[in-house]
C-alpha cells in the first residue's frame, strides 16, 4: 500500500502479486474503485492470458475482478487485457515492476492530501508500438456524469451497433462520432442498468472529469513528445458477459487511441523512441464540489 503520512490524504492498494493492479484508491474520502471477489483470478499462470495455466497468453478469457488494471500492450485483442494483469510484480530499486516478452514497464506512485500520482518508464526496443490503458473500473452511482468537451471525436466499438442510428460498416472494428451522443447513443449519462455495453475512445484527450453527488474526480495523462492519448469508456450497463452479466463503468487514459493494437494505423499507438525508453504519468485528483 502507498498511503501519505498524514492518514486524511490519499491512499493506494495494489497486488504485485496478481497482476500489479490497483485494489483500492481512497481520495476526499471516499473509495472510487469498483471490484469483486473472484478466486479464479488467483490460478492465472504467469503470463497466461487465456486462464488455462499454460503460460502461453493466446486466449481471450480476462479475469475481471476489478480496480484499475494495466492493460498493455493493448487492450482487446491477443493477448485480452494485454501481457501484463496475468504476470506477478514485484519491487525494483522502489519501483513496481513487470518482466513481459518485449518490454519491462515500471511504476512508481506518490500520494498527496487529495492526488495520486503514477509515474510509468518502460523499456524496449526502439519502435516497438503499443496500446496502454489505466484500465480503471469506477464506482459510481446511476446519476453519475462523464464530463468531456461538447463535440470532441470519439470512436464507437462494434458492440454498439444495434444501439446506434446508423448502418455499421461490415469490415470496421469502430465507427467516428462526436462527444457526447455519436449517432444518437448517449455516453456522458450513466443511469440505471438497461443490459447494454458499449466501448468507445474520446481522442486527442489527456484529462476527464466524472462528476458523482458532491464529488469530482479527475484523470490525466501527460507523455513527452508526440504518442497520443485518448479516454477510453468501457459503459457496461448489464449488457456483459451474456451469460451472467454485471455492472461496471471504466474511465480510462491511455495511450493510443484505439483498443486493439491489431487495429492501429499510423499515429494510434504509442511508440518507444530511440533511446529505448518512454515515460509517463496518471495523476488521479478528486475534490467535493458543490451540488
């Protein structure tokens, strides 16, 4: 756990163990991270991304068991969530540290009265391109709103087709839409479970609000040079999995601006320069505002 010294500030809880993932993030007194308890995310193999122990990483079956992951390299796609949920962390020199096929990426955090901050280096070989995402379920009522600015493009994901008023493309993964309601579908507005799920990616962001009774939190990003960031929206009002499905809203930065790094044209995935290194950071704010 990385808790400030004074215990009114900010704490943080993660699970080097299982993944590195966020378990608990406590800012202006309340608990923000969504989760459940799932034993099965206990016997995932190291490296494994399909769940079968084997340590081959080519399936699809994520173990969701909540808080914020650290999908990389890419999101959707092989392996599902990227390489780094299924392989344990572990500490180096005072950082947080996962050893994956084609990268080491490290992370190093810092609380204050009212933020938190995750500070990201990883290591590869120059040009390697992937897709990051602070992969954050949040807890939050059905009243809760997603605040980005009016008319910002956004791409919408297969998923929504059935929801959207407008002929989805056979051959496209994701369709071009503007913030807040791409083609009549409403994403700012969360409300009571209706049985959808729907992903998109708002682009050229780097910060969103979400505003929640007396609360706002915010997310950024910050990188050097040119990789681009988006907000990536995971709206999953009991529409998923089909057979048992459940509740869970993901506001995530990353880095990239699509989900599978699969998908990725010129200019949609981060790329490690040539020095072999590429640092950035997520800072997490929240505060009480008025109603």
């Amino acid at each position: 756990m990385v808790t400030a010294p004074d215990a009114r500030q900010a704490t943080v809880a993660t699970d080097l163990p299982l993944g590195g993932r966020w378990t608990s993030l406590r800012l202006a007194g309340r608990e923000w991270l969504w989760r459940r308890d799932l034993p099965e995310r206990a016997s995932v193999g190291d490296g494994d991304g399909d769940g079968d122990g084997d340590g081959d990483g080519d399936g699809d079956i994520f173990v969701d068991a909540g808080g914020l992951e650290e999908c990389i390299p890419t999101v959707r796609g092989v392996p599902d969530h990227g390489s780094a949920w299924s392989r344990p962390w572990f500490q180096r020199a005072g950082w947080d540290a996962v050893d994956c096929d084609e990268f080491t990426l490290r992370r190093r955090m810092d609380c204050t009265s009212d933020e938190v901050t995750a500070t990201y280096e990883l290591t590869a070989a120059p040009g390697y391109r992937f897709v990051w995402a602070a992969h954050a379920l949040v807890d939050l009522s059905v009243g809760a709103r997603i605040v980005l600015p009016h008319g910002a493009p956004v791409r919408l994901y297969r998923e929504a087709a059935e929801l959207v008023t407008t002929e989805w493309p056979a051959d496209q993964p994701h369709i071009a839409g503007s913030w807040p309601d791409p083609y009549g579908l409403r994403l700012d507005v969360l409300g009571p479970n209706d049985g959808t799920a729907v992903g998109a990616s708002v682009l050229d962001r780097d910060s969103v609000d979400v505003i929640d009774g007396p609360h706002r939190l915010t997310l950024t990003v910050s990188v050097d040079g040119d990789t681009p960031t988006s907000i990536a929206l995971w709206r999953n009002l009991g529409g998923y999995p089909p057979a048992s499905p459940y509740r869970s809203v993901g506001i995530e930065p990353m880095l990239g601006s699509v989900f599978d790094l699969a998908d990725a044209g010129p200019g949609d995935a981060a790329t490690v320069p040539q020095s072999g290194l590429l640092r950035w950071e997520l800072r997490i704010r929240a505060e009480r505002v008025d109603p």
